[in-house]
C-alpha cells in the first residue's frame, strides 16, 4: 500500500480524486485500475473558468468526477491512464476473428489519437493539440471494450513485443493546454476590467488609471478662485468639510466649516464660510486618508484637521503625487542654503523661514 498517491487533485464541492500506481479513489471509495474499461475527459469553460470532465467506467459501473479545476494535475491523471491501459490492463480475452490485415501505415493512423486544435494561433505547435478521447468512436487507446473483447492483431503484437517489455509510463509528453498563453492573457484582462468597474462603483474613479495618469501625464492645470502667488498654478478641487474628529457611521458629527479645498503646486486651500486656510506644504507633517476623509497634521495646529468630502482617496492621492513634485523641486534648494551657511536641520535658516501670511485662518 503506497501513502503518497500519484495524483491528487480536488474537484466538485469539496471532493479530492487519489491516483495511486494500481487504484483509484474517487467519492470515497477505492477502485482497482485493473477493472478500468473505459475513461473520456471532457474541457470546458464555464464563466470564463476552465474545468475538466472525468468519465471513468469500472466494468457495470460509471464514475464522473466533475469540475477539476487544477488543469495541470488533470493532464497529468490522464496521461498516466492513458500511459497505464497501453501496458498493465489484463483481462479474460475473447477472440473474434481476424480480419484483413491492413497496412502498418494505416494501422498506425488508425490507432494514433487525434489531436484536437483549439486555437488556430497554436495549431503549428505541439504544445498546441490535446488528446481527443471520443467514446462514441473507435477507442482511441488500446483498452478492451467493456466485454473484454480485443483484435487479435493487437494481442499477437503484444506477445512478439514479449510481456517482460519496459512498460513506457512517462508523463512529460502530456502537451500543454493551448490556452494558457493567449486566452488566460484575454483572462487576465477581463478580470481587470472588472476591478476597475468595481472600483468606479465603489470610489467614483479607476484607481490603476488614475495612478498611471498620475505617473505619466503632467498635473491638470485649473481656474481657481483665489490669487495665485508667483509660479503658482491648481492642479485640484474639491468641495469638503472641516471637522477636527473623523467621521462615523450612525453619529451626527458637528461640522465646523462647509467650503472648496484646492490643492496648488505650493499650498493646501481651504475656502470656507466661516473661515480661510492656507498652509504651505513645506509646513504639512503628515497625510493620511481615512474612511471618508483626508487627515493632514501641521506644525501650527494643535489638532490634526479632518477634510471629509466624497472621494477622499482620490485627494489623497492626488495630494501625495504634488508633495512628492514639491519635495524633488523645493528640497534641493533648502539644503543647497543650508550647506552654504553650515547650519544643521535642527536650525531654522533665515533665507527659508516661514512668512507670517504662509498660513492664515480667517474667521
């Protein structure tokens, strides 16, 4: 009795299918390969998934394992079956007579399996073809029918090849599935159309398209209400609320200020009713996004500001891309004055110090 089987592969809800050298064990229950008669495995796609069909017949009795989805343990328990009946499958012979022998050419077409061409893009290529195994026709490998009856000229070919023979029971000659280049590649692209559907629905946007915009188009350039400072341009608007505790599902928050948030080159805008704020990004802490808001800490408030608005995941990342552009155009010239005057970055340098209107709240 062997522990490790040859073959284990799940299939149904929850069933697995055992393959060991001389049996069987589907649906719980052990069958010996030697009463195996017939098999035919069936591909098919289902919602764009493949699966694979296994038909087995052990003498009166049908055996179907339905929807293997590992398609590579698949190909491998097919052609050990298919390598396994040629060798080791012994029953009572009935002998029919002979009929004309036809040419060793002919014979050989005959009993060669069909390959199946699924893709014309692969029909040149033998990792292209898939075995056809149809039981309606002439089995296509060598097994007897189910009442054990064989051609003669295949039992006095076995006995000249000797029963001490090498059985040939290699599995690397399994082909591949034709599929798995182009149509996994159609696969992979339904399922990102997909996500970004889902995403679109959930947050108002494509994620993946707005970070590659993000990364490979320059920021859009917007007309703003405000008066822009020398070199100064909006690349983003929003309207938003000002609160200084996170929103929370099922409580009424009291909201401190209703207005636009513009996110410039240089600044962070908020134009409130109430109030105006304007802050400058080299004075920003931390960023962050929550649940239905964008969190940002400053070095002038004692409290971290919550801007709830409708996509803040859209603002965070749109905030992230400008600090980063702010970092690599601004940061180079801080330190350049800084290593001029060998001040540390613990000093405050006066060419950079904070201008009293940098950051303003207006009530």
């Amino acid at each position: 009795m062997f522990v490790e089987p040859i073959v284990e592969c799940a299939y149904g809800w929850g069933q697995v299918l055992r393959l060991y050298p001389e049996r069987m064990e589907v649906q719980g229950k052990s069958y010996s390969l030697s009463e195996l008669s017939n098999f035919k495995p069936t591909y098919r796609r289902i919602l764009g998934m493949p699966s694979m069909r296994l038909e087995l017949q052990f003498g009166d009795k049908t055996v179907i394992a339905r929807g293997i989805a590992d398609i590579a343990l698949g190909l491998k328990l097919i052609g050990y079956l298919h390598a396994w009946s040629q060798t080791a499958i012994t029953c009572t012979l009935d002998e029919i007579p002979a009929i004309q022998k036809p040419p060793a050419q002919q014979l050989l077409t005959e009993r060669t399996p069909r390959p199946l061409v699924l893709s014309p893009s692969t029909a040149a290529t033998p990792q292209g073809h898939f075995w056809e195994y149809n039981a309606h026709e002439k089995p296509t490998v060598s097994t007897p029918s189910y009442h054990g009856a064989v051609d003669t000229l295949q039992v006095s070919r076995g006995i000249v090849q000797g029963e001490n023979a090498p059985a040939s029971t290699t599995l690397d000659a399994v082909p591949s599935w034709p599929w798995t280049d182009e149509r996994h590649l159609q696969h992979k692209q339904r399922l990102k159309l997909l996500q970004a559907e889902r995403e679109i629905r959930f947050y108002g946007f494509a994620i993946e398209a707005l970070a590659l915009r993000l990364r490979n188009e320059p920021l859009p350039q917007l007309s703003v209400p405000v008066q822009m400072i020398a070199g100064e341009c909006a690349h983003y608007r929003t309207e938003a609320r000002v609160n200084d505790e996170p929103p929370r599902e099922g409580k009424r928050v009291r909201t401190r200020d209703h207005g636009t948030l513009i996110l410039t080159n240089l600044r962070l805008i908020y134009l409130g009713k109430k109030r105006h704020i304007i802050l400058g990004y080299e004075h920003i802490l931390q960023t962050a996004q929550v649940p239905g808001a964008v969190v940002i800490s400053s070095e002038y408030w004692e409290r971290q500001q919550f801007f709830i608005m409708r996509r803040p995941l859209e603002c965070a990342m749109y905030l992230e891309h400008i600090l980063q552009c702010f970092q690599r155009t601004f940061f180079p010239a801080y330190l350049h004055i800084s290593g001029t005057q060998q001040l540390s970055w613990d000093q405050k340098p006066l060419e950079v110090e904070p201008q009293p209107q940098s950051t303003r709240i207006f009530h």
